[in-house]
C-alpha cells in the first residue's frame, strides 16, 4: 500500500470506493502477534501468541474475559482493545441486569461492530486499531466472530489474525471441517498447534501462548470463559510433543504433511 | 393460568368480557391484575421487546425468566419515580434449557417485589386460593387435575370476592405454545337454607 492523495481523513472516499484509513487500521491488526480462535458445536477456544516488549517486561495481555459466557483475543493496538473489551463487558452486564440472562454472542458481536462503524465515519475519530476474535456460548451452541476495525464481522469455524496468521489459517483449512464434534482437548490442542505455527521455529512453551476455553459440557453444565493456567498448557505441549516424537523414521513423511511438526532438525 | 373477564370501575362493573391473560413470544404467558390499562401499555412493552428478538431471526428467544427480570426492572424504575404502573402481573412459561424443559412461574408487584414460585395469586387470591393450592398442590399433577384445583380457586373467589364475575378464562403454555381457552362459567349454589328468610334470625339493629 502506497501514500496517496485520498488517504489523509477516514471520511475521504477513493476514486475506486475505497477508505485507505480503514484499510491502514487493518494493517494494524496485521502487525500484533497471532491469535487463534477455534470453535466445536458446544466448546469455544481462544489462544494468543505472547509478545513481551522486552525480557524484563511482563507479556501484553491478549486474551479478556467478557462474561462468564464469553471472552475475546485480540491483536493490534492492545489500548485500543482494552478499551472495547470495557465496552463489552459494560454491554454483557446491562444485559443481564434487565433480562437476567447473558446475552447472545452473536448480538455482543453486533453491538461491537456497530460501535467501530461509528469510527469509519466521523471526520473527528479514527477507527480502532484492533482486531477482535469473540468467543461465546448462548443458547444456540458455541459462538466465534472475529470483527475486524472496519465495522465487519463474520462468524468462523476457525480464525487465525495477527503477524504469521497465514501459516496458523492454513494449518486450520486443513482440519476445520471436523471441528463441530471435537472434544475440548483436541480443540486446545490444535489451537496450541495453529499458534506454533505463526512462532516459525520458536519452541512453545506456556509462557509465550495463552489458551482461554468456553463451553457446555454434555450433562448441559456450563464451563465458564476461563484461561486456562500455565501448568496445564505445558502438560497438554509435552503430551503433544510426546506422540509426535513417538512415530518412528516411516511416519516421518506423514507429520510433515500433516503440518503439527516444526522441529525436524532441518528446520532452522 | 385463570382469570375471570372482568374489569371494574370503581365499584362499577364496567367491562365483562376483557382478556386478562395474553401470550407473550413463544414461550410465556402474562397474566395481570390492576389498572387494564397499564396492562395494556405492559404489553405494548413486551410487544416491542418480542418483536425486536423476532426480527433478529438468530435462534436465540426470550424465555419467561428475561420477561420476568425485564418487567421486574420497568416496574420497580417506575415506582421510583413515583409514577407506577398499578399491576400485580403474573408470569408464567416454558423453555428448553441445556437441562431440558424448564418451567418458570413468578409474579412482579407494581413496587417491584418479584419472586418466583409454584403458585401465584394477585389480590383476594392471595387470601383465598394460595391456602388451597398450598394444600392440594403436587409436582405431578395432570392439566385436567390442575384445572380442576384452579376452578376449586376461582369458585371461592367468585362467591367472597365482591368484584369477580363468573365468566373465566384459563390458558396454558407448554414447549409446544400457548394457549388461551374461550371463557365459560362455573357453577354456583345458592340453595343454603340459611339464604332463606334472611331476616328469621334478626334481632334489634344488629
């Protein structure tokens, strides 16, 4: 993308319809470390890559419980999206406070939306730079959008967003089709497996990825918005490590194709 | 659900034929006591709020539980104010939840007090009936029993409570819908001997 004479006011159209402030917004979101959100019929997971400003400092927070129904992962500005993840949570409580009930992830989703529209069309404010993965459970099954700074929101079986998300959504093209009737631990697993995916040679550990679940169980009990804690993602990363290294030299040919294994020692 | 069909002025009489139960979405009934015609601005409420969920058109319905919570929260702003709206509503519904069919009955007062139970009466009723459904009231009973112990209810109530009318209403709400049965009467006696001759046992002024 290149500077030009339309790209100074968000409220400035192009010759071609389009609105390059909004478009650089979405390049904002492009440079925030990956997150991943995937989602089965009754589980919604979200994990996010952690970035830390420098080894003294503590990792951004990425990933915000919204209610006990709901959280989102997010990549771009994080001021921006701490600030929408008040927002959020504001809009989930004024729900339940008159209706006594949470409200549904796709209205959450809708509200949020319209609230960056607001931004795409006042000369006055510029749109948030943030890109949001929602996960949710309602009444209607297991919930994941991902609104972007435009004011667009679409529903997903998987998404990936942030810098290196390709490598993450093609490892989820491939898989994504059998993720309705997935337990909850195969749905951590391959979200832990998509973020290795955007680390590019870097070994995962629990403490440059966070993983957060939503869902029902089957006896129809509610496992709230939770992040999962680091002891139990090291366990899931070495028991995942552990069938991988388990296979001998044949089935070799068969990881690559399948894409989970970034450690053979060409790599670099 | 039952009420009779009437609607007072005062001591006047003035309507006998006002339906005093109505379905609201899907899955709840109201029922109201009190001033018919904050009912029917309750209702133009509830219309707009069943309408807004309907043109979402994304599975998700209000049950009877957020209709309960929502006219709880409009009702006890209003009094606030000081400006209520003077109802005893009754809400009642059916909604499969992820524990299967729960069924849901609360009442809200026009100061606000809510609660849910499994037997609610507005005005003389709560005098009246709740003794009896306190003492006859089971789990498991059928529709045909429950009737039974609602019209046992609204006979009392027609003979002691000077603004009912014999003409009832029942309706009922299960997962498959509402419904709100035509009004028909009860049968009442007045054949007590102590009814003949009136004045037998009067003595002096009093």
């Amino acid at each position: 993308m290149f500077r030009n004479q339309y790209d100074t006011d968000v409220t400035t159209w192009s010759p071609q319809g389009r609105l390059f402030q909004v478009e650089y917004a979405m390049e904002a979101v492009k440079q925030g470390s990956a997150c991943v959100g995937l989602r089965s019929r009754t589980h919604a997971v979200l994990a996010a890559a952690n970035k830390a400003a420098s080894e003294l400092s503590s990792h951004q927070r990425k990933v915000f419980r919204v209610a006990e129904h709901a959280g989102v992962a997010l990549a771009g500005l994080t001021a921006d999206g701490r600030v929408l993840s008040r927002f959020l949570r504001s809009e989930c409580i004024n729900h339940s406070f008159v209706y006594e009930s949470p409200l549904p992830v796709s209205r959450l989703a809708l509200r949020l939306a319209d609230k960056a529209q607001v931004c795409t069309q006042r000369s006055w404010k510029r749109p948030y730079g943030v890109g949001l993965l929602v996960a949710g459970l309602d009444e209607t099954g297991a919930h994941l959008y991902y609104n972007c700074p435009s004011g667009n929101y679409f529903e997903y079986q998987a998404f990936a967003i942030g810098s290196r998300s390709q490598a993450a959504k093609t490892f989820l093209e491939r898989r994504f089709e059998k993720y309705n009737d997935y337990t909850p631990e195969q749905l951590i697993k391959d979200a832990l497996s998509a973020i290795k995916e955007t680390l590019q040679g870097e070994k995962l550990t629990s403490s440059n990825c966070t993983v957060a679940i939503v869902g029902r169980k089957d006896d129809g009990t509610m496992e709230p918005f939770e992040t999962i804690d680091a002891k139990r993602i090291q366990e899931i990363i070495d028991s995942m490590e552990a069938a991988e290294e388990a296979p001998t030299e044949p089935s070799a040919m068969q990881q690559e194709e399948e894409g989970t294994d970034a450690a053979a020692p060409m790599d670099i | 659900m039952a009420s009779d069909t009437g609607a007072s002025y005062g001591s006047t009489l003035r309507y006998k034929s006002v339906e005093r139960i109505k379905a609201v979405g899907k899955h709840s009934l109201i029922g109201a006591s009190g001033e018919f015609s904050d009912f029917q601005e309750i209702l133009r409420y509830l219309d707009e709020l069943t309408l807004s969920d309907h043109m979402w058109d994304d599975g998700n319905s209000l049950g009877p539980k957020e209709i309960h919570s929502y006219l709880t929260r409009v009702m006890y702003n209003r009094r606030n104010k000081f400006d209520p709206l003077w109802n005893s509503l009754v809400l009642g519904g059916v909604k499969k939840g992820p524990k299967g069919e729960e069924k849901y009955l609360g009442m809200v007062s026009m100061i606000g007090t809510h609660f849910e139970e499994n037997h609610i009466a507005t005005g003389f009723g709560n005098h009246l009936a709740i003794p009896i459904l306190r003492a006859e009231w089971r789990e498991d009973m059928t529709f045909e029993e429950a009737v039974k112990l609602v019209e046992k209810c609204l006979l009392v109530l027609l003979y002691r409570d000077r603004s009912s009318i014999n003409k009832f209403q029942i309706a009922k709400i299960t997962t498959e819908g509402a419904t709100i049965y035509p009004p028909y009467s009860l049968k009442t006696y007045w054949g007590f001997s102590h009814f003949e001759n009136p004045a037998q046992g009067a003595v002096g002024s009093w």
